[in-house]
C-alpha cells in the first residue's frame, strides 16, 4: 500500500509539472513544447560561454538564449551563421580565449564583431550583431532611425539576448562552461526562458504631445506645427510588427532616442535647442547648429524610408514662407 500511495504521489507531482530538472525525459518533455524547426535543429538551446579555464565566471558572458526557430525563418540558408558548412556548436570552434579551430577568433569576437571585410567569394562569416545591424540598415522600415541612431551598446542592449530568465544551477553553469551540459539540458532551459512572459510597456502616442510648434527659427518661414503623434504611431506600428525590433526596443523610450539622441531615455526630453544652438559653437565644431540639425534628421529619415512627400527641395511643405 505504501509502495501505491508512492507511486501516485509521483503521478500526481509529474502531472502538475513539479519534477526534478534531472528526472528521466522531463527534460524532453519541456523542449518538446516548442514548435519544431524544419532542419530538425533544435527550437531553442542555451548558449553557455565555453572555456578552458577551470573557473571563468567572473569574465565570462552571462549564457545567453538562441532562438533557432526564429532565426531559421528568417535567414535563407544555414550557412549564413555555420560558415563552415558543418552545422555544430559555435563553442565547438569559438570559445572565450579563442582556439586554433576558430582561428583563435573569441567567442566575444565571433557574436559582436561589426565592420567585418567580406571577402570576394562571399565566405565571411556574420557575427550576431553585424547580421542584426545590416538587417536594421537594409530594412526600409527601419532604416530610418537606424541609419541616423547607433544604438546604445548598455546594460539594456545586452539583456536583449543575455536574457536567460530559468534558474541554471551552479552545477549545470560549469557544466556548460566545461561544455558537457547535454544537449538535452541545453534545450530545456532554452524552452523555461521562451516560454516566460517579458512584458515590456510601450508608450502610446497618446504618452507625447499631439504636435510640436518648432519656431526657434521662425525668421523667413512660419512656425512649423510637427505631426507628433502621427510619427510617434507610425513607428510604433512598425515596431509591433516585428519579433526583432520588439526584443531590442525592449524599454518604452526607446522609441523617443530616434530623434532625442543624445538625450537620456525619456518620455518628456529636452528640446533640440538645448544642444543645438542656431550658429555653430565654437566649443563644439563637430556639432551641427539648430537648422542642420532639424534637416539632418527629418530628411535623413525621409530618405532612408524612401519617404516620397515632401521632397527636400520644397521648404514650404513643412513651414510656409512669411508674406
């Protein structure tokens, strides 16, 4: 009897969800809750910063969360991250103090590397961030922000993909770092932190103004009254769209460091005139003054989404000339 009431306590516990990380197949089982990849990857998997070294913890990255599902929908081909052709861990080549496989290329190196050279036969690798920053430039949609606005490498940029939200182990964190967690391990971390919720707030137009009367140059043209909320929406849907924009606009004035970009992250940012004064500062000569800054940004934008109205030639859209 006793050995019965074991038996269905165990049951009852494996049925509610409540099971050792170590039991037999629960590892699996977690994994299997996500949506299978076409190349038969796995879903999700843990990336740990693999070393050499007995005890890196103190420099080495915080493990970090791929999503191989999303990526695999949107790159074409395999190769574009296993450069190599053989699709294996990246750790297998690339570790935190490089090693002769990877061309002793780190694994800090081979995830952010930007500016990469490619080479005439189109055999480069692409790092993360390279990929991510040549996708935000090439998009129209997001061109215009991104190739005006270098984004903030912060705390905050890191958390984007240094997310993992699961409690790892001790055990299971030198493991992965002496790289003999199993994969089976690996994916059901990946699967705790896909599955948990990260809300993030974002600001509604209705947080900002309505419009912004700009006329601190007001002298040949009238005032010219900014369609606030309209650029503010406009954006926003973009963002909303898109599983990349929304896992790296991942605070809610983010959006605001479009044309605040010097400013700290706020909802109510100083205006443009606080930095930009209406003839250069001789203090700081590489500072556009108040009109070429306005232009730079408004047709800058423009431009990279191919905006068609107003052209830049036709002042008069944006402020009528004083009679």
């Amino acid at each position: 009897m006793r050995n019965g009431t074991v038996l269905l306590l165990l049951a009852a516990l494996a049925l509610a969800g409540v099971v050792c990380l170590s039991a037999p197949g629960t590892a699996a089982a977690k994994a299997a809750t996500l949506a299978s990849t076409d190349s038969g990857a796995p879903s999700a998997i843990v990336m740990f910063p693999v070393s050499a070294k007995p005890n890196p913890k103190g420099t080495a990255m915080t493990p970090t969360v791929f999503n191989h599902l999303n990526h695999e929908k949107a790159v074409a081909k395999c190769e574009t991250c296993h450069h190599t052709g053989d699709p294996v861990a990246c750790s297998t080549c690339h570790t935190i103090e490089g090693k002769a496989e990877g061309n002793f290329v780190t694994m800090e190196r081979a995830m952010h590397a930007t500016h990469i050279h490619k080479r005439g036969n189109g055999t480069t690798p692409t790092s993360c961030v390279s990929c991510h920053e040549d996708v935000t430039r090439k998009r129209q949609e997001c061109a215009g922000c991104h190739n005006i606005v270098v984004p903030r490498h912060d705390a905050a940029w890191c958390a984007s993909c240094h997310n993992v939200t699961t409690s790892i182990t001790p055990e299971q964190l030198q493991q992965g770092i002496d790289g003999t967690l199993s994969l089976e391990q690996r994916e059901s971390l990946a699967a705790d932190t896909v599955h948990t919720p990260k809300p993030t707030r974002m600001l509604t137009p209705m947080d900002g103004p309505y419009k912004v009367r700009i006329d601190a140059l007001a002298e040949k043209y009238l005032p010219n009254n900014f369609t606030h909320r309209r650029h503010v929406s406009s954006l926003m849907e973009k963002i909303r769209g898109d599983k990349l924009a929304r896992a790296f606009h991942n605070q809610p004035e983010t959006l605001c460091s479009t044309c605040h970009h010097r400013s700290p992250l706020s909802a109510t940012p100083p205006k443009c005139g606080s930095c930009h004064t209406k003839d250069i500062d001789h203090r700081y000569p590489d500072r556009p003054n108040l009109k070429a800054a306005y232009h730079l940004q408004c047709m800058g934008c423009h431009k990279a989404m191919n905006v068609g109205r107003p052209k830049n030639t036709d002042c008069t859209t944006c402020h009528k000339a004083r009679q």
